[in-house]
C-alpha cells in the first residue's frame, strides 16, 4: 500500500518532470522573458478559468477539448511553483 508521503512524492516527481518538458518548449520564458507580475498572474487566473469551466459547465466550454481536469490542475501546481521559484530570486 502506498502511504500519503510517497504519493505525493511521486506526483511532485511527474510535476517536476511537467516543468522540465515545458520549460525547455517554452525557453525558460516564465524566468528570463518579459513577464510581469500580472502577466504572471494571469497564467494562473487562465488555469482557473479553465477549471471553472470543468466544474460549472462540465467542460462544454473548455477551449483545449485534450486538456483533462488532471492536466489543468498539474498546470495550475507548475504554475504556482514558479511563481514561488521568481519571488524567492527576488529576496
């Protein structure tokens, strides 16, 4: 039986490996392009969005009809990570 730590160990190893492959897709971007805080933000209002439209509207809206509620929340993790990832180089 696989206990809470490890699961959640082994999730945080597949969100890392989510970060990995998107980092390098996106040329770490998020980090070293011209996001602002807002626009960082507002990735993070997007997932949201999205995930509203899976719960209100039963995903009827939901403009990338491949993105499963399980992927949409990996992404909403990612996002909120790096966004803890800029405010810790910002101390």
């Amino acid at each position: 039986m696989v206990t809470r730590k490890e699961e959640f160990e082994a999730i945080t190893k597949e969100l890392a490996e989510l970060f990995n492959n998107k980092n390098q897709i996106y040329g770490d971007d998020f980090f070293t392009g011209s996001y602002s805080e807002l626009e960082r933000w507002l990735s993070i209002r997007r997932k949201v969005a999205r995930l509203s439209a899976f719960y209100e509207k039963g995903n009827k809206d939901n403009l990338v009809p491949s993105e499963t509620i399980i992927d949409t929340w990996e992404d909403l993790c990612v996002y909120c990570v790096m966004i803890l990832m800029v405010l810790r180089q910002k101390k």
